[in-house]
C-alpha cells in the first residue's frame, strides 16, 4: 500500500530543497565521450565504492553493458555500500524480472519510476518520463550526461551507434547533485552516511551549475540558462543536440545572436536513430539558415549528445534535448559549466565532428517552392511559440516510483516492502 515518507526522509527533502540558480565554484570535470570512456568509468568508481552508490538512468538494457554494470553493482552491494538504483519504467521496460531480482537480493535498492502496464502489448505511460542520467558515488564522484546503459552506446554495435558524452565530476557541486537525488527518490541517506560528502573540499577551480527540469517549480530552468548564454554571447555558439524542436523564444534567440554576428552552428542528427527526428528539424532550416546560423548534419552515426558551448567560457552537458518532450514534459538534469578549459577540450571535440563527420547543410535556392517554403517555416515558427501552454494540456497524472520486489519460495517478499510514493519531482 502507498504510505506517506517517513519522518527523517520528509526532513532531508526539506533540509535540502534547492533551487537551480546557485553556482558552486571549487569543482573538476572531465569530458567522457561515448560508452568507451563512460562505462568503465562508471563502472570503476563503482567497484572502488566504499560506502554509498545512487544510479538513475531513463535506460538501462540487460545486454553486455548492463550485465557489466550489474556484477559491479552486485560487488559493492556485496561488501555492504548503500546502493540505490533508480530507473525509468518506459525506457527500462525490457529488464527480465530475474535480472532486478539478482541486484535486490544482494541489497540493492531497485527502484521504478512510474512503471507502467503495457496495453495490447504497447506502452502507453509515454509522457513525462524520467529522462535523467545521473550517478554519484561516496558523495565525492558524480557522473552527469546523456549516455544510457547499453550496447547501443559502444562503436562495436555497428552504424547505429550512437555519439554522445557525459562529464565526471568532483568537488562542492557532488554534494548538491547528491542531495538532489535523495530527494527525488523519497529516501534518506543511511543513518552512517548522512553527512557523507558535506565537507568536501575543492577539487579545481571549475565553477560549474546543477539545473534540474521537472513538472512543478523548475519547469524551465535548462531553457532559461540556454537562453541566457544566447543573449550573451559575443563571438560563438556551438549546440550539438539530438533532438532538435525547441520553442519559439529559444529559436528566437539563435536568430538574434546569428543576426548581431555571432557564429552560430548547430550540429544535428544527418543519421537520425527516428526518422520524424530529423524531419522535424528540417523544417526549422530556412528560418534558420535566412539569419545566419550554420546548420551541420552529423552523418557517422545517429547523434545521441546533449552539448553546448558559448564564447569561451560557458558549456553545458546533460541529459536535456531541445525539444518539446525535455523541455516541456520530462524530468531532466544538466551541468554548466564557466571553464575556459572545458570549454575548449568541448569546442575541440565538436570542431572534429563538424570538420570530418558532418555535412554543411546549404539554404535551398529560391525558386518556384520558395513561397511554399517562407509560409511552411512561418507556420512553424509560430505553432512552436504556442507549445509551452499546449504541454500544459497534455495527459498528465501523478508519477510513483515502486521499490522492486521479488516473490520468495514460501510466498513472502526477499525484500523491503513496495513503498510507491508521488514523486518528489
């Protein structure tokens, strides 16, 4: 039965109810480009665990990269860290119940947000989901980005790899990210590990900031900090985003910062992993491309990377796409950062890709379509200023996250009773 958060855990959300407009300096970052530099980093600082783990992901696939991912949850589990697993009942909707069972038994804390019943073989709960990729690890290591747990993340799966990054994390800022998940699973810290991480001590000198999106008081923090770099920017954008549809004040922006001579370029999905992706982007195009903005189709791979750049001191890294879904409906996290540093080793990595993986997309001639094209783009320009109070209407109801249990031999549960609860975000 549903049963409201114990007292101590009601505190902690309470204690620390943040808002996402703080920056914290003190902080390191490493750039983490696909699942050859991701996973094992991931998967090590679990391994080195020494007393706490907390996981959330949209998706997490029982192929080789979840199996790894489980035996090193398994193994800290095992040697008594707090582990606590939460994923998203839409993305994750293929894990086998004895794959679930395996990490329960062994401790884990497997959670399920908004798990779904399919409808005639079909998942329905499509809407709001939990897009979020987040780890942290003893309070001190956090893991911020897009890539999800699977296969389809490593350049071995063939041509639909995807591209994409995350970054790890030390110094102050852990300590918010880790608050912040706490919060969002309905759970308190254990007893010995509730001050864990609170006094940690600067680990560079990255200023950096954790935006968060949800359904109730931070419906559009990730936009306004995109458009706040855009109206600031003097001398370059750079947005590599797989899902591109974003609303009329952000396209807005693009167009102004292009019109005052900024260099804006966006990189876009030239292989998309949906084809509807890639023909909603186009009709963006020339209303674009009539203001200046250079527009580059990534084509080695479906693009999967949530990225950005702004001068030479601003980026951000997560798990937003710019498009109605994460920024109007689904729970989203994402990391900016005021590096001069960071900025360049991202600036270099996607001048890479636009110089040998992309192809420049050119302004269509003008001709006897060309009226057709200036009214389809008017259109569009202007259902996308609308979108924001059309999410609003959209089916909505109050997600749960279920704490997984397993069926013993003799009819009772091997672990803590199914606590679903309305979720903190």
């Amino acid at each position: 039965m549903p049963h409201a958060p114990t007292r101590p855990a009601a505190a902690w959300r309470q204690r620390f109810q943040r808002h996402n407009s703080r920056w914290t300096a003190g902080n390191s970052l490493k750039l983490l480009e696909n699942g050859e530099e991701f996973f094992p980093a991931v998967n090590q600082a679990i391994q080195s665990a020494q007393r706490e783990v907390v996981l959330e992901t949209f998706i997490l696939f029982e192929d080789k990269v979840g199996a790894a991912l489980q035996e090193a949850l398994l193994d800290a589990a095992g040697r008594g860290v707090d582990v606590h697993v939460l994923v998203d009942g839409y993305g994750s909707y293929e894990l086998s119940r004895g794959f679930i069972a395996k990490l329960i038994q062994a401790g884990v804390k497997f959670r399920v947000f908004d798990p779904g019943q399919k409808v005639m073989g079909k998942r329905i709960n499509v809407l709001r989901r939990m897009h979020r990729k987040i780890v942290v690890v003893d309070g001190e290591l956090a893991f911020i980005g897009g890539i999800n747990y699977g296969a389809d993340h490593l350049a071995d799966f063939g041509p639909t790899a995807k591209q994409d990054y995350a970054t790890a994390i030390r110094g102050p800022v852990v300590q918010r990210i880790r608050e912040f998940v706490f919060r969002a699973i309905g759970e308190s810290p254990r007893e010995d590990n509730r001050n864990l991480g609170r006094d940690a001590q600067p680990a560079g000198d990255v200023e950096t900031l954790f935006v968060t999106r949800d359904n109730h008081r931070h419906r559009n923090d990730i936009e306004r900090h995109y458009q706040a770099a855009l109206r600031t920017a003097r001398e370059r954008v750079i947005i590599a985003n797989a899902y591109f549809f974003p609303g009329y004040r952000f396209i807005r922006a693009l167009r102004r910062a292009a019109l005052r001579g900024v260099d804006v370029r966006l990189i876009l999905q030239g292989e998309p992993d949906m084809p509807i992706v890639k023909t909603a982007a186009k009709l963006l195009y020339d209303h674009l491309l009539r203001a200046g903005v250079k527009i580059y189709e990534y084509c080695d791979r479906p693009l999967h990377g949530k990225v950005a750049l702004v001068d030479d001191q601003w980026a951000t890294i997560g798990s937003s796409n710019l498009d109605p879904l994460s920024l109007s409906l689904n729970l989203e996290a994402n990391i900016v950062v005021r590096d001069r540093a960071f900025n360049a080793t991202l600036h270099e990595n996607l001048d890479r890709l636009m110089k040998h993986s992309c192809t420049p997309v050119v302004p269509e001639p003008e001709g006897r379509w060309h009226g057709l094209r200036l009214v389809r783009s008017y259109c569009v320009f202007h259902v996308l200023r609308w979108f924001p109070t059309w999410a609003g209407w959209l089916p909505r109801h109050k997600p749960t996250i279920a704490l997984a249990r397993v069926q013993a031999e003799d009819g009772g549960t091997v672990d803590e009773e199914t606590a679903a609860r309305a979720a903190a975000t």
